[in-house]
C-alpha cells in the first residue's frame, strides 16, 4: 500500500478514541451504519462492534474466537463479524487489550442497532443486551427499495425518537435539538471530505487504492459527529492532494482500474494489495468504503436528514438502483472491470448471488469477475485458486484496453 504519512495519525486518533471508551462510563453501542448522532448528543462515547469484527479479522484471531461462538450454539455460516466477536466475548480476549492498551469492550449503558445493513445486527445485540441486562433499541427502516418515499422516512423518523426517549430515560438529559444540529453538522462535513477523499481515485494514476480506503475509513465510521473525523479528513485529503499534483501512484505504473464490489478480506489484505501491485492495477473505488456516504445529511433537518440518510444507503437498496450505483460509479472512476466479493457468511453484502455480475456484463458491457471468500473467516477462501482467477481476469481486460 502506498505511503500517506497521515496514517501516523489515524493510529494516534484510533488509540484515543478506544482509551476514552476506557474512561467514559456512559457508553453505547451501535452498528456501524447507526444513529451515532443522536447518541453523540446525549453525552455517550460510542462503541462500533463491527469496528471490533474487522479488527479480529485484519490481526486474523477471528477463527480462533469463531469456534467458542460455534460451541454456544451459533452457525459458522452466519455473520463472521458476529460469531467471532460473540466468540471473543466468550473468550474473554480481545486484541482490543494488546493494540490499544485497554482493559477490554467496554460495558455498554444502552445499545442501538438498525437493520439497514442486515437482520444478524438484531441477533448479535441481543445477546449483548442479555449479557450485560442493559436497554435495546432497534430502528427498521424499509428495505430494498427502488424509491424512498416521505412515508417511509416518517416511519424511520417515529423510530428514532422512540430512541431519542431512551437517551433521555438513560441519562437524566433532556433532548437538546441545538446540539444534534451541530453533531449531524460536523458528521455532514465529516462525511463530504471523506467522499473527496476517495474521489481523488477518479485521477490517473490514483494516489490511494481501496486497500488504503479500509484502513482510512476508520474515523468516518467509529468518530462520526467529532472535530476529529473532520479534521482528520481535511488534512488527509490536502495530503492526497499534493501525491496527485507531484503524479504519486498507489500503484507504480498503473495500467489496469477496477471497482470492488462488497467486502474486504480482512485477514488477506496485504497479499491482495501486492497482487494487484504487481499486476499494475488499481482498486480505485468500492461500494464498501463508500458506504459511509452521507449526501442527505442535512443539520436544518437533523432528524428526519438523519433517516433518510441511513435508509438510502447502497446496501439497503433494490438490485435496481445498486446496479444503476454501480454503472455510475464505473464510469466516474474509469474502472475497466468489476470484482465482486462473494462473502460466504455475509448475504446481505455480497451482489453476486442472483446474477447480477452476467447482466452487468452482458447488457453493459463490462467485464466482471466474482471470487468467494469471508470477510472474517479466511478458512472460506482459496487463496491460491482466487489469485490465480484474479490474474487472469486482469490480463484479460489488458488485452482488449486501449491506452
């Protein structure tokens, strides 16, 4: 991966944050794609568990701690993310202790989760909820939709302040709407620097890749609604600013550009990044790591903004509109193909199941690969067959490119 001195940073940010988590006894817990916002409002430090899951996947303990999930009960066919931090819990070890120099998760005072993502977040907080006897609220937005109706964000809205309740239950405080403006504010500024940031890509050569964009997404995902991601990400971009100005590549003698579709292999992200390195290719964009786009962010509407904006994401739409996502984002970035990651334990995040990547290439033209794996469990990937796939799908889009 190419050199940003801002990472440097990032880990300093990273280990703060977890050492406040440390301190702050008012905590909540929240998917990654939640109302951090509003908890943000109220006073709680917020603790992200999928944050947790990919960090068991990129220090690959992952299927050590899968194993204690599997003997209480849970299928190693569900969410990695969940059954190896459901599995670390039980172990009572975390890389938490080693990496950041803290005791261990923190112990929540309320958890949040909403299913625009997935229906295993419900699961996986209620067996928290359980263990810890502490308050649970759940938002259910629509899901899969082709358009987002003023109704469906109503329902989204009524929702979220059923949770806005809680916090003030939770916490003695009563709502402050000034304040919420200000954190959905800063999390709308947050979230445009990020998305300038990865559009630096659309450049030839890219300064950044998508193997740079998963360890740079950290503060927009677990620091939304802080000066910090803000900053963070102002300087970073002014950063990959001048690589684009001084002509400095991701990957030396780029020749190929490809859109990745789904989610990383954290446990074999340096051996992918190598790969595509030698091979001169770059992952210029993804739909993970624009995930955590928020257009719709909007602090004169925090409430009813903040709805829609988790309910439009990619992964919470019809096939439809994330096909229609995807043709604009290959054309944006020049991507000359597509890789999708089938992840085996993660349904809701892999696009490969129903044909989409035939009809993308049949009816648009655009050659398209799809290799199987996990995002945590890296005993479901070949590595040696996936490389091999990957290699020839890169010389096959090279032999009929035109530079």
């Amino acid at each position: 991966m190419v050199e940003i001195k801002s990472v440097k940073d990032l880990k300093s940010i990273m280990k703060n944050y977890f050492k406040k988590l440390d301190e702050n006894p008012l905590i909540a817990w929240c998917t990654s794609v939640g109302p951090a916002e509003i908890l943000r409002s109220f006073g709680f430090e917020v603790y992200f568990p999928e944050n947790h899951g990919a960090l068991l996947g990129a220090s690959k303990t992952a299927e050590t701690y899968i194993n204690y999930a599997v003997k209480k009960g849970y299928s190693p066919h569900v969410c990695s993310y969940t059954t190896s931090d459901i599995g670390s819990y039980l172990a009572a070890s975390t890389p938490l202790q080693s990496h950041y120099e803290i005791k261990g998760i923190p112990r929540p005072s309320l958890i949040v989760y909403n299913t625009n993502q997935c229906r295993e977040v419900q699961d996986w907080f209620n067996f928290y909820a359980e263990e810890f006897k502490c308050p649970i609220v759940g938002i259910y937005p629509p899901r899969h939709l082709d358009e987002i109706t003023k109704d469906d964000i109503n329902q989204v809205v009524f929702q979220m302040k059923k949770l806005i309740r809680t916090c003030e239950n939770i916490t003695g405080k009563k709502y402050d709407n000034d304040r919420f403006k200000e954190i959905v504010k800063l999390s709308k500024d947050a979230t445009f620097l990020w998305q300038e940031v990865l559009k630096t890509a659309i450049h030839r050569p890219a300064p950044i890749t998508f193997f740079d964009g998963v360890i740079l997404m950290a503060p927009i995902v677990v620091l939304r609604g802080t000066e910090i991601a803000k900053d963070f990400y102002q300087q970073l971009l002014n950063e990959l600013k001048q690589k684009i100005h001084n002509k400095e590549a991701a990957v030396p003698y780029e020749k190929i550009r490809i859109f990745w579709d789904g989610m990383p292999l954290w446990g074999k992200l340096r051996k992918l990044s190598d790969v595509f390195k030698e091979n001169k290719t770059s992952l210029v964009a993804s739909t993970y790591c624009n995930s955590w786009i928020f257009d719709e962010f909007d602090e004169k509407y925090p409430i009813e903004s903040t709805a829609l904006a988790y309910t439009k994401i990619f992964i919470n739409r019809s096939e439809k509109i994330k096909t229609q996502m995807l043709l604009n984002w290959v054309k944006e970035y020049n991507a000359q193909g597509i890789i999708f990651h089938d992840t085996k334990t993660c349904f809701n995040n892999s696009n490969a199941k129903f044909g989409l990547p035939q009809r993308i290439k049949e009816q648009h033209n655009i050659p398209t690969l799809v290799i199987e794996g996990d995002l945590c469990d890296m005993r479901l990937f070949s590595e040696d067959q996936s490389i091999t796939k990957i290699e020839t799908f890169i010389e096959q889009i090279e032999e009929h490119a035109t530079f």
